[in-house]
C-alpha cells in the first residue's frame, strides 16, 4: 500500500509540473528553480479555527502579492506554498515537516494556534528552518524555562501583554488604583493575562483588593460578584472569553456594580453584545492588537490596501496576517532570501519595521515590540479609546 500511494504522489507531482493552476509550478517553469523564493504557510483553513485562519491567509497574501508587484526579492517572485493542517496540532506537525521536506520552503509561518505551534516548533528546529507564528499568544512558545526557541517567532503580541496594557489603562487614563480580578480557575490564558495585571499594577503603587476566580462551567456569578463589590474595587478585570464574561457583566450591572470593568481581546465577539446587553457593556473597555478605527498612518495605509484587495474591512486577524508577512519578507530583503539561517538571524534583527499596526521591533525572546489599542463599548458599538506604543 505505501508503495502504491508513492507511485500515486509521484505521478501527481509530475502531472503538476506542466499544470496551469498551480502558480509556483508555473513560475518554476518559466524560469528555473533559482528564480524565485518559496515561503511556507501552514495554516487552518478548514476545521474549528478556519473562520479566523482565513483571514490570516488574506493578511499574508496581502502583503506577498504587494513586494512580488514592486520586483519582489531582487527580481525574484514569492511564492507563497500553503498547506491546510485542519485545525489538527498532529496535522500541522505533518505539514511542517512537509513543506521543509518536499517543498524546499526556506521560511514557515503558521500555524496559528498554540496547541499546534507546540507540535510544529520541533519539527523546524530539527531542519533549522525558521517558523513565525501569525497568532500564538502563550508566552511560552518563543520563551521557555529562559531559554529562547532559536527558531520560533511571534507577529503578535503574548498574553502577558495584554494584562500590562489593561493595568496601565486603569493606572494612566482611568486613575483607579484599587482593582479586582475575577479569572476562569482553569484557563492559563486568564492566569497569563491576571499575573501580569496585578504585577503591574503593584509596580505603579495599587492594590489588588479582590482576587476570585470562577469554574470553567459556571453560569452564575453573582454570590462571587456581591463579595467583590464588598472589597470597594475602583475597577475589575475580567480578562476571560465572551461567552463567560458576557454573562459576568451582565450579572455586574444586576447586582449594582457600576464601575469601570476591563477585559482582553476575547471579548472581541459579536456574541459579547448579545450575552451581556449594549446597556451593561456601557463603561467597559478591552485590550485588542488593532482596531479599524485607529487613525495611525500605518494601520489606515493597510485598511485602505486591504479594502482594495478584498472589498472588505479587516479584522485583527488579517491585520496579524499582514504583520507576519511584512516580517517575513523584510528579512528577506535583507538576506537575499534562500538561506533559513540568514532568515533566522535577520527576524531577530528586525527594527522598526513599518507594518499594519504600526512600527515593530523584535526583542530577544522574539516577541515583537509594536503597539497596542484600547476598545470601549458604548451602546453596545466597539469604539476605539486609545492606542499603547510599543508594548512588549
């Protein structure tokens, strides 16, 4: 059987060479296999996570075809070899391996989640190939047990980023000292973002009063809620995904707490609105990596490209997807591309590098440094409050 389905594999690769749908064969053919530079990208674009995954995929596209139209890599074409891991962590370890392998790409970037950047960050480290992740958020996977994944990279923020942002918020444009922290008891993306909260708050002199957490399964929030009213919190945050703090800010407001509650990006949820109600959401706020309404040249020069592009108005994914595109092909710039150990070195050197969201820099643990937003809800519309600048 395994011989058969070689012979298979075979044939089909030969019949791909003289195809007229597969845009990298096509330019192998014209013009030789030195020619062009192939990227890996390694993606969920069927399965749980195909939604966001996709619009990532545009992000990424985006920013390809725009350096293949202006010369690409001293005259040689991108192309860009994409490979479905259907949402599956064993999967996206497979794709790796088979992008390096048989598809000779010198850079990868996906995949997006963490459970599937856990499976895939050894497979490039044993080929030396460099891997960028679009959107793993657990800090863990650049920075482990102090050491940094030599070959791992991240285009996005970590979670721990997200808490020092709400806490600054809370400290530098609300003016509330006293905060509460209420976190799913079982979630490490709750504990990730509630450490980095309250180390950063005691840092600039405030005091966390109420420290509570809620089971993964719980519906009902109001005993917990009541205790934390008692503790005279100026502000709480709730750091969780919407289909759990949706119903703890609705259940807030029923219980008299009219105080300002903070949230992270997992708020970001049309189902937010539904859950919680437009009028509970009113002086709540959330940490994001972009918003659309965002005046920075940058992100607007993306907008305008992206609407271009796909007639529509991108979500943070896409803008993520952008990001790590831009990353990737500036280290290709400045290495000629080909060589994945020039590539490796050139990402951890990337300065200053004009991007969807604004200007980003990569720090040691190969986390970048760029900017970050700040989301309010008012009757129930997301309005952008205000924007951190380099954040790490």
């Amino acid at each position: 059987m395994f011989t058969k389905i070689c012979k298979w594999l075979a044939i089909v690769c030969i019949i791909n060479m003289f195809s007229t749908v597969s845009e990298s064969c096509k330019i192998a053919a014209a013009t030789g296999n030195n020619d062009y530079i192939k990227v890996g990208c390694n993606l969920e674009l069927t399965g749980a996570i195909a939604p966001f995954a996709n619009e990532v995929y545009n992000g990424v596209k985006l920013a390809i075809k725009e350096v293949n139209e202006h010369g690409g890599i001293d005259g040689r074409k991108i192309v860009l070899v994409t490979a479905d891991n259907k949402s599956m962590p064993a999967e996206a370890a497979v794709v790796t391996a088979k992008l390096i392998d048989q598809d000779n790409v010198c850079v990868v970037i996906g995949p997006s989640i963490n459970a599937s950047l856990r499976t895939s960050t050894p497979v490039a480290t044993e080929r030396r190939i460099p891997l960028i992740a679009p959107t793993g958020l657990n800090p863990f996977l650049t920075f482990k047990e102090g050491k940094v994944q030599e070959y791992l990279f991240r285009g996005c923020l970590s979670d721990p980023v997200q808490g020092r942002i709400m806490a600054r918020f809370a400290i530098d444009n609300l003016k509330m000292k006293k905060v509460a922290i209420y976190v799913d008891k079982d979630s490490m993306f709750d504990k990730n973002l509630a450490e980095a909260f309250s180390a950063t708050i005691e840092n600039a002199g405030g005091q966390v009063v109420a420290a509570k957490a809620y089971l993964h399964n719980q519906t009902d929030f109001k005993n917990t809620l009541l205790e934390i009213k008692e503790s005279k919190a100026d502000v709480i945050f709730i750091p969780g995904y919407y289909n759990k703090t949706g119903l703890i800010v609705k259940q807030a407001r029923e219980v008299g707490i009219d105080i300002p509650l903070l949230g992270s990006d997992g708020w970001d949820a049309p189902e937010m609105v539904e859950l919680a109600g437009a009028a509970a959401l009113d002086n709540t706020f959330f940490s994001s990596q972009y918003s659309a309404q965002d005046n920075n040249p940058y992100v607007q020069k993306f907008i305008r490209a992206y609407q271009k592009e796909y007639t529509s108005t991108p979500s943070t994914f896409g803008a993520l997807g952008y990001d790590t595109g831009k990353i990737v092909i500036d280290a290709l710039k400045r290495t000629g591309g080909n060589d994945p150990q020039k590539i490796k070195d050139a990402m951890a050197l990337t300065k200053n590098l004009p991007v969807a969201t604004g200007k980003l820099t990569m720090d040691y643990k190969h986390d970048p440094i760029k900017s970050a937003v700040v989301i309010a809800f008012q009757e129930g519309r997301q309005v952008f409050k205000t924007r951190f600048e380099e954040v790490f």
